[in-house]
C-alpha cells in the first residue's frame, strides 16, 4: 500500500489558525509564539470516514418543526446540575476543564456512579489510567452499579465501536488529549488530533443521541490545551477553579448552549470525593478575621445564587518611586481605575502608597457590584479604621464618582440578613426599592464622598 503525502504544516495553538509557514504573531487571533509544527497526511481521509457517516438530511420547513421540551438527565450531583442548566441534555457534548489535580476525573467519576444507580448505563472511557487505578478511586467514592461500564482505549475507531455496540446513555472520556485517529498521522494531543477527535466525539454525540462528557488539560494561561476552535465545538464548557491545596472547587460554566453560563457549583473535597456545599456564602467566610482594617463583605451574583465574599485590601505608603499595585481575584485595571477615582473625587492621596487586593478564598469575581466594596476595603486599610463586622456592601462605582444601582438588590440584601449582618452598605437608588425592616440597617450612598462621610467620619 502506498504511503500517504506527507507534508508540515503549522498550527495555532490558541484558535487553530493553519500556515505552510512558522510565523511570530498568528494571524487570525494576533497571539505571539502559538504557532506549532505537525506532520500531515493530506491523503488522509475526512473526519469520520466511513465508519462514522451519519444519514443524509434534507431541509425542514422551520414553521413545520414542533417545539418541545429538552429531555435532561438528572445527576442527582443539585450543584452539578445548576451549572448544566438543570441536567444533562441528551445528545449534548460538554467539555470539563482545569488544572491537573483539580477534581475533574472525581466528579466525572461521582456523576457516572450516581446515574448508574439511577438504571442509566454509563461508559467510561480512560485514556490515562488502567482498570486497576480507577478501581482504586471508584472504591474510595462508594459502591457501583453492574451497569457502569470501564473501558481504557485512546484508539478512537475502537471506542467508536465500543459506543455502537453498547448503546450508553452517557459517555466520559478521560481525557480527550490521548486521544487519537489513526487518520491523522500527527501525535495524541496535537493540535490535528484534538480537534479530529472532538470532531469524531461530536457526530457520534449527535447522531446515537449520546451525551458526552470529554476532559481537556489546561495551559499554563487556563485555557484548554489544543485549539480555541474546540470551545466552539462543543455545547457546554465547564471549569473547575480553586487551589488544589485547598480544599473547596468552584465549578463555573463559561458557555452552555442549554442554560445559563453565569451559574457556579461550590464543592468542597474530602477522602470520599468532593462533596456539595449547600451555603457557599457562610462557608467563604469562614476564618474571617473580626476588626480588622480593610477587610469588607460584599454581594455578589452568580447566576441567580446571591453569594457573600470577603474582600481584604492592603494600603501602605510605597518606599521606591513608583508604587506597587497588585490583585487577586478581580481585574488589577478596575481596582486601579477605583483609586483614581477616590483621588480626583474625594482628595484622597494613593498615588504614593503601595496597594494590594484579594478577594478571600481564591475565587474570582469580575462583576462591577463589587467595586463599592473594594472602595471600602481601600479606604478603611489607607485610614487604619475597622468596619463593623456585621456590614456588608455592594454598588458600581462610575468614573464620576457616583453609586450607580446593580441588579437584584433584594436578593443580595436578603442574603446578608440570612447570615446575621445587621447593616447593608447599598446605591441610594435602590433604597426605595428594598423592603425596610428592623433587623438589618439600609445605608444608602449616592457617591464615594457620601462613603467617607457616613462611615469614616
């Protein structure tokens, strides 16, 4: 048999750009040193070939086509679920990503077991490990159903068949960058065989009626490895966030076609697994230290899950000429637009004075709702004055110095009282809107300069 034309060709590993040529600075996402050299068969076969040709399809009228409900798959994991927009999708494709070590195979694994004992049958598919090590683990999570079914192959043709015969409900594949396509001449986990294997995953997905769940390896940048263009293959894309020395994971969905991508799951590992936390709120704060300066609470909104953080802030008066500025958890532009702001609006001097932020417990908040609190964080540590313990704020702060209104003030403010706080720092617009009662205190500010005077008089 004659062998295939082999030729080199360059791949971008951040959008999937292909040249004939390396180049510094990729073309078509304008990211420097992306590009990375790969073998290919250009008499290789399309994605699929044979094995995989899916019926041929003729155009529906689209007034024709009746609408209903999407059938889900209950998990019975509710912080999973949330994330997914209420279960599993039939026929879905959802890529899990994160940093190694982080709980992706844990989680995966937990989910399988639970919808084995729900009658569901379930294929797991490890690329990394053998039977005996996921045994290990399955041990240590708990008991598994007779249809929870192990399969440890990267060669995607004998998968494919595996699939055809078994006919699960649900697929995992562990991870997705073993993975490899005896039409691709390239290695497993290049940029040819990543996207070919999600290709491949994908028809089956969608033409067996499957769900599949595949796991990706991230950068050093957080990104899955392999190209962008796997991202937008896929339905939903979910991150486990977090430091895998500590103890909590955040599961946050960055894009689902069925649901909501604002949504996060808030797990807490331990010997057995990770297990859900039902109070997100109460367990960040654990640990916060009482009348310490430029420590402040504030609400968040996750989705539609109301969420207290603590926000510690550090300000001291810089000892070289140009003063340090550092973040964690939240945009290091937007604390430094906040203090240009209190110095122009309120005479406030920070241009001097080194200044650190961290939102407490390693999550990252980007939502503007915060930028009241970080206010607050930086003036009570640049006065050396501690805030009531039992104060919560949040408000967006815009460039004139204004307290501009954010949505679901209610909710944010109910969540405070929940968990015992006794006055709520919010935009005086919102007061009208808030119902008053006598166990927490409504402080409503128009601008920062209202800020200073209420509360660091």
């Amino acid at each position: 048999m004659a062998k295939g034309k082999l030729t080199t060709v360059y791949f971008c590993q951040n959008c999937g750009y292909e040249s004939s040529k390396w180049m510094g600075q990729c073309p078509g996402c304008k990211q420097w040193n992306t590009l990375v050299e790969e073998t290919v068969d250009m008499s290789a076969r399309p994605t699929g070939g044979k094995s995989l040709s899916m019926p041929r399809t003729s155009p529906t009228v689209l007034a024709d086509i009746a609408v209903v409900e999407e059938t889900r798959i209950r998990t019975h994991i509710r912080e999973l679920d949330r994330v997914l927009g209420g279960g599993i999708v039939q026929g879905s494709l959802t890529l899990v990503g994160g940093d190694p070590g982080i709980g992706k195979s844990t989680i995966l694994l937990q989910m399988c077991r639970r919808l084995a004992q729900d009658g569901r049958k379930v294929l797991y598919i490890s690329g990394e490990e053998s039977p005996v090590q996921i045994k290990m683990r399955a041990d240590r999570i708990g008991h598994f159903e007779k249809n929870m079914l192990l399969l440890c192959e990267t060669n995607l043709d004998t998968i494919a068949e595996t699939i055809r015969e078994q006919m699960p409900q649900v697929v995992v594949v562990d991870s997705i960058q073993t993975m490899y396509s005896e039409n691709i001449s390239s290695a497993p986990g290049s940029v040819s065989q990543v996207r070919e294997s999600t290709g491949i995953l994908l028809q089956l997905a969608k033409g067996l009626t499957v769900s599949v769940f595949i796991v990706g390896h991230v950068t050093k940048e957080g990104t899955v490895a392999g190209p962008r263009v796997l991202e937008h293959m896929v339905d939903t894309v979910l991150y486990f966030e977090g430091d895998r020395h500590a103890s909590y994971r955040i599961l946050r969905s960055v894009k689902n076609r069925f649901g909501s991508t604002n949504e996060i799951g808030v797990f807490e590992m331990r010997e057995e697994g990770l297990v859900e936390v039902a109070n997100p709120s109460e367990y960040m704060l654990e640990g916060r230290p009482e009348g310490a300066c430029g420590s402040v609470v504030v609400c968040s909104l996750e989705g539609t899950r109301p969420l207290l953080i603590e926000i510690q802030a550090l300000v001291c008066h810089s000892n070289f000429g140009i003063p340090r500025r550092q973040t964690t958890g939240t945009d290091f532009n937007r604390v430094n637009l906040l203090m240009a702001v209190l110095e122009k609006r309120s005479g406030i001097q920070l241009s001097g004075c080194d200044a650190y932020v961290n939102i407490a417990g390693g999550l990252r908040v980007m939502e503007p709702a915060i930028d009241l609190g970080i206010v607050l964080a930086l003036l009570s540590s640049f006065r050396n004055v501690p805030l009531n313990p039992k104060l919560a704020a949040f408000g967006e702060v815009g460039l004139s110095g204004e307290v501009r209104s954010v949505s679901q003030a209610s909710m944010r403010v109910a969540e405070a009282q929940k968990l015992g706080f006794d006055t709520c720092v919010v935009p005086a617009v919102c007061v009208n809107g808030l119902q008053q009662n006598g166990n927490i205190k409504i402080l409503g500010v128009k601008n920062v300069q209202d800020v200073i005077d209420i509360l660091f008089r």
